[in-house]
C-alpha cells in the first residue's frame, strides 16, 4: 500500500515505480534513519504529542529495528520505494499502529536531510582516520629512506636533486590539507534538518535545539526551506574527495612510471602486483593504476552534482534523490584507494642506487652552481649564463659539472662581462674551479637548500618529525 496514496485512485504506472524507487541505494540510511526516528520520537514525547507508553514502546521498537538492521535481517520491500517507508513498514510489523505516529510532524523531505547529514558526518571521520593512515605510510617510508637522493624534474626534465624523503612529504602536505578540507566542510554539515517539515517547518511545539544535541548537531538549521533542500555538503565533500582523489592520483602516476624497469627507482611488492593472462614477463602496478583511473570518476561525481542543483528552485525536488549513488559512490571509492595505497606504500622496495644514479645525470646541480658564483659577488643573470656555458662544456666532453677542468671555468666566467665573474677568471687564488666543482656535487647542492621548507637534510630531519609528532605513531 502507498503510504502517500490517499488522494489517488489509479495505481501507480510500474515504469513509474521501478523507476522512482531509490531502496537500492538508500537502505544505506538505515542506521542513520532510525537513529534520527528516535530523536523524533522523544521530540514528540517533550512536546507532548505522545504519551510516555507510546514514547517506550516506539524507542523499544526502533531499538529491535536496528539490530536487525545491524544483521542484515531486514527485507526490503522495492513497492515501499525507500529506507524511509521501508522502515516505517518494518516498525508497524514488529509492534502495531502506534508506529503510524512516528511521522507526525516530519517529512521525507527533513528526514533524508537528516539522514544523509547523519551518514555524510560518520563518512568524514573515517576518511579523515584513513587519510591519517596513508600519511604515516608516507613518513614512515620517508624515515626509511632519509639519506635517499631522487632526482627533483619541472617538466618532467631533470631540475634539481633532492631527498626522496622531501618529495613524499610534499604529499603528507597534500593530505594535510585534503584533511583540512574534509574538516570544515563537517563543521558546516553539522545541523541538524529535523524539525524542518517539508518546507515550511513542523506545525507543533517540538524543540529543535534539544532533538539536535542530542543527534550530535551544534544545533539546528535557521531555515526550514534551505534545510530541506541543502546539498552544499554533499557538494563539499564531493569537492574534498575529488581534490584529493587528484592528489593520489598524482602519487600513482609516479609509482607506475618509477616502477618501470627503465626508471627502476621502485618495485611494488608482489601482494600490490599484478600479471597478464598472456605475457609471463608482466609485473604491474594495478593498484596505482586504478587509483590514477578513480580520481577521473570522483571529478565526474563532483560535476554531476554541480548540475543536479543547479536548475533547483527552492524547496525540495526529487532530483536530489540522485545525490547519494554520487555521494556514497565517491566516498566508498575514496577510502578503498586510501586503503590500497597506504599498503602499496609501506611494502614499497626504494632503489637508492638508480636513483642516485639518475640525480647525477642532466646537469642537476647547475643552480647551486649558479648560486656558488653569487657567493662570490657574480650577478644572478651573469651566474646563469657562466653555468650555461659550462654545462655546455660538460656535456660535450660527456662529464659532470663537478668534473669541469679550471680552464673551462675560465673560459665559461669569460663568456661574460660580469665584472666579478671576469676577476675569478683572471685570479687563479681565487681558486674558482675547486669552488664550483665543489658546489656541482648532489650532496652539497642538496645541503644548500638549507631553507624552511627546503630539501636540506637538516630541514627535512625537522620536517618529518613534526609530522611524526602531529600524526602520532602508526
């Protein structure tokens, strides 16, 4: 029977029916719906619209309702359309008509507000715990591999050396701040809708303040017609999750590139792997893959409910029935690709020595080059042209910066009319090929960057303990 039908005569067209019904994806709800039945309840009881006996009987019944629902033991019944009507049936079974006045001044409309605020609200601090998790996953292998020197690129093109330990944690500050993100958009989400009716606000004495502490809420929602209709949370936490679904993505994309043998800076574990059911020599990392592939569908997510609420007016249209596939969908997705890349992480196997290897190739230490010859009075401008010219010189004999010959210094500091980088070329005290062969080293261009946020081992030491202690053991 609908539980809504009481003006219709017709039966409802099963096209219709099949496809208005949302009980396959919100019977999600069920805990949150019947834990906002129950603030209800004593709502109503407070406000003296129940008796006491029916306040017991109704908390008793829901009570029953949700260990079944915990177990799995709930059928639910599609002609009943929703986890809202589904339950109501469900009460009305297990402990008779006085289960018909567990909706009095309620609607589906407040109702699934609530609902989704309830299940958005417990999302967030799973995410938050499992976004946690892949931080220490980070740092913990940042720590294992302190001393590890990886060669830093722009343009995909050899840049600067740097430790590997300084790259990772450019992630924890990615997820610092996806964590930051999920935060706020908790403490806006934080309100409860019960009360609102469908639009207009419930037509009895019910004290909305107490129902929402005691559901968890700061308080309740200022406006009845906005609190029905609101989907600014889904919004944000579809914008935090995709947000960092690019995040992770990015990190995926270099595990997959440096676990390819001509890189082979890493290797996936086997439990992380995957082969081809035709080539025998395939080792691939599957997971990163499918995290770099996700992030694609978190965005999509993202976009859709953008234009669900856009052509909204106000209150409540059906339409915001396809918020939760979207919202449940990207959460669920999420946590797994935090959950399968934390594991990545921390069995990850690092090849110092090709990575090592490859901060010596393209020339990486040219700017600290650059910036030893600012050091000794040349101009920035005029440093970079000199260092042009001996990475030039150096890649024609087929050496390192650091295996220039002082006549080559020489020659490069005249390329210039720097005064100072002319005096160096002529003042061979100066000693300016040992200075320059010295500062073309990765290690001392490494320990040069000794800037807060740089990638000097003092300072990277500094950074990974106070994600330590921020993060806590792990």
């Amino acid at each position: 029977m609908r539980r809504w039908g009481g003006r219709f005569t017709g039966q409802t067209d099963e096209r219709v029916v099949d496809f208005t019904r949302s009980i396959e994806v919100d019977a999600a709800l069920a805990a949150d719906d019947i834990e906002g039945s129950m603030a209800h309840v004593r709502g109503l009881g407070r406000a003296g619209i129940l008796e006491p006996a029916e306040v017991d009987g109704l908390i008793e019944g829901l009570r029953g309702l949700a260990v079944e629902v915990e177990a799995g033991d709930v059928a639910w019944d599609p002609a009943l359309e929703d986890v809202h009507m589904n339950l109501e049936a469900a009460l009305e079974a297990r402990i008779g008509p006085v289960a018909r006045k567990l909706h009095t001044g309620r609607s589906r409309n407040d109702q699934v507000a609530t609902d989704l605020r309830l299940w958005t609200r417990r999302a967030i601090d799973r995410l938050v715990e499992a976004i946690i998790g892949f931080e220490r996953a980070l740092v913990g292998l940042a720590e294992r591999e302190i001393e590890t020197v990886l060669p830093g690129t722009t343009h995909i093109q050899p840049a600067q050396p740097v430790l590997l330990a300084h790259h990772l944690l450019a992630y924890v500050e990615m997820l610092e701040r996806d964590r930051g993100r999920l935060a706020d958009a908790r403490r806006r989400l934080n309100v409860s809708p019960l009360g609102s009716g469908a639009l207009a606000g419930a037509g009895y004495a019910l004290d909305r303040e107490a129902s929402a502490r005691e559901l968890g809420f700061d308080g309740p929602t200022a406006n009845s017609m906005d609190a029905v209709s609101d989907r600014d949370f889904v919004v944000e936490v579809l914008a935090a999750a995709a947000l960092s679904m690019v995040h992770l993505s990015r990190l995926a994309e270099e595990i997959t590139w440096w676990s390819n043998p001509a890189f082979g800076f890493v290797r996936v574990a086997d439990a992380f792997s995957t082969g081809s059911s035709m080539m025998p020599n395939k080792r691939n990392p599957d997971p990163a893959e499918l995290v770099r592939g996700r992030a694609a569908g978190s965005i999509a997510a993202l976009t859709a409910m953008l234009g669900i609420l856009k052509g909204l007016p106000l209150a409540y249209q059906r339409d915001l029935q396809d918020d939760k596939p979207l919202l449940f969908g990207t959460v669920a997705t999420f946590e797994a690709s935090l959950g399968v890349l934390t594991g990545l992480v921390e069995t990850l196997s690092i090849d110092a020595a090709r990575m090592r290897a490859a901060a010596d190739e393209g020339f990486t230490t040219a700017t600290a080059v650059a910036d030893a010859l600012v050091g000794r009075g040349v101009a920035f401008r005029s440093a970079h042209q000199v260092v042009g010219a001996l990475v030039a010189a150096a890649e024609a004999r087929g050496v390192r910066l650091d295996a220039v010959s002082d006549e080559e210094v020489a020659i490069a500091l005249r390329s210039t009319d720097d005064g100072a980088a002319l005096a160096l070329a002529s003042d061979r005290a100066a000693g300016a090929g040992h200075v320059l062969r010295a500062a073309a080293s990765v290690e001392a261009a490494i320990a040069a960057m000794d800037v807060v946020g740089g990638t000097a081992p003092v300072r990277v030491r500094a950074a990974l303990a106070s994600a330590r202690e921020r993060l806590g053991p792990g």
